[in-house]
C-alpha cells in the first residue's frame, strides 16, 4: 500500500492488526484502547456504531476482540476516514467494518430508528470557547467540541439505540457531570464507571462510562485503572489489557 506524506503503519501487534496514522496529526491515545477494552463484552452478532472514528482504532481492534456481526464507523475528516479505510483494507475488514465519512449529526440518514445495538465514541474532551476558530485542523477538531458536542452525540445515539443497547464513551473525568446529566436527559442511563488514574495517589484525568437506553437507575463503579507504577512503568492492569494484542510467544 502507497503511503501519502508524513504518513506510517504502525504495528498494533494483535493478531496481526496495523493502523495507518499521520505523523503530524491526531494519532490514536491508551484512551481508545481502554475504550476498546472497556467494551469488548458486547452480545455476539451485534450491530456496532463507532462515532468519531478517527483512524479507525476502536473498530479495528473490537472487531478483531468481539464476535460482532458488523461495525460502522463515523468519521467526519475526508483525509482521516480515508486512513482509517485504508487500514481496514490492510486489514482484511472491510466486510465486517463500513466506513462513513459524514457528519455524526447525520447518521439518520444511514441508520433507522433503534437499529444499533452498541455505540462506542472517543468524543474530542474540550469544549470550545465563545471565540471563533478560523483554521480547524485534524488536532483541533479532534480535541475540541467545533463541529460536535457531547449532547449531539448522545443525542444522536438514543435515535438509533435499540431499547437496552448500550453507549461506551470514554471522557475527561470533569466532563463526568455533563455525561451523566446528558445521559439522563436522553433516556440513557449511566449504569457502569471505571476511572482511570496516571498512577497511584494521583486523581483521575479519564472516566470509561457504559449507558443503557431505558435501563434503570443502578451505577457500578468498577476498580480504578492505574496506568503507571511508582516506577513509572505500565501497571499489570494496563499490561493485561495491552496483552490482549499481543501475539503468544
């Protein structure tokens, strides 16, 4: 496969796995991968919404950790959704991963009413201030809510939810309030949290959060994520998560 300027395939090393990124833009984080693992338990043969795809990391590797029958992923970015497609056919995924390059808060046009039954988004974390931006690069619009917020996306999710399907978001821990407060306003109910800390004695900086449309009210809080050790080496947990993609010896 040709590769355009500043761009690599790094290796995700599961079952074989890579993933086209640009060196000068938004390269996925450990959040994705959480996310990823986050939601891997996900009923067989489900249907899969990803939003804000980015380059494809979260579909890529659940449809290689689940047994669902087909994933769509939403990506807004021309040059972004092109890699992530790329990366699919790299793959051999392309017929259980579809990507859509178009405007989250246009998903109606590709999905009917509770159609989908897992939804999973690495949203951009920062809201936008009142100023206006004039030049929206990859890293802009990845991280700043400029061309979606949290409540169209969960606002969009609740349309095309079945009834008992489930949102996985992984957050910025301050945004935690307007999650659930958004959840709840759109009949999706927080039903299970995982915090994840840099390192021990250090307060959280992510949140891993499940909703369930029309569940009812009844909040997990699981055991906190430690990223790093007092060494300031990957912890056994992160360890564990990221041994799901390695290939045995």
């Amino acid at each position: 496969m040709e590769l355009k300027e500043n761009e690599r395939i790094d290796d995700l090393q599961y079952k074989g796995l890579k993933i086209v990124q640009n060196a000068k833009g938004f390269c996925f984080g450990i959040d994705a991968v959480l996310l990823s693992d986050f939601a891997k338990n996900i009923r067989k043969n489900s249907v899969v919404l990803d939003l804000c795809t980015g380059t494809g990391i979260v579909a890529i590797l659940l449809e290689a950790k689940t047994d669902a029958k087909k994933i769509y992923a939403v990506e807004i970015q021309n040059e972004i959704a092109d890699m992530a497609k790329r990366s699919i056919d790299l793959n051999g995924q392309s017929e259980k991963i579809e990507i859509i390059n178009d405007d989250l808060k246009n998903i109606d046009k590709y999905f009917e009413k509770e159609s989908i039954d897992a939804i999973t988004v690495n949203p951009p974390y920062k809201k936008t201030g009142s100023g206006v931006i004039n030049e929206l690069d990859t890293k802009t619009i990845s991280r700043h809510e400029v061309l979606c917020t949290l409540d169209d996306i969960i606002k969009k999710s609740q349309t095309v939810l079945k009834t008992g399907g489930s949102l996985f978001m992984v957050h910025r821990v301050e945004r935690l309030v307007d999650i659930f407060s958004t959840m709840r306003k759109r009949n999706i109910e927080p039903k299970r949290i995982r915090f994840v800390h840099p390192s021990e004695g250090k307060a959280p900086n992510l949140v891993l959060v499940q909703g369930t449309k029309g569940g009812k009210p009844f909040l997990k809080v699981e055991d906190p994520i430690y990223v790093y050790d007092k060494d300031g080496k990957y912890t056994c947990t992160i360890m564990d998560i990221y041994n799901m993609q390695m290939e045995e010896e």
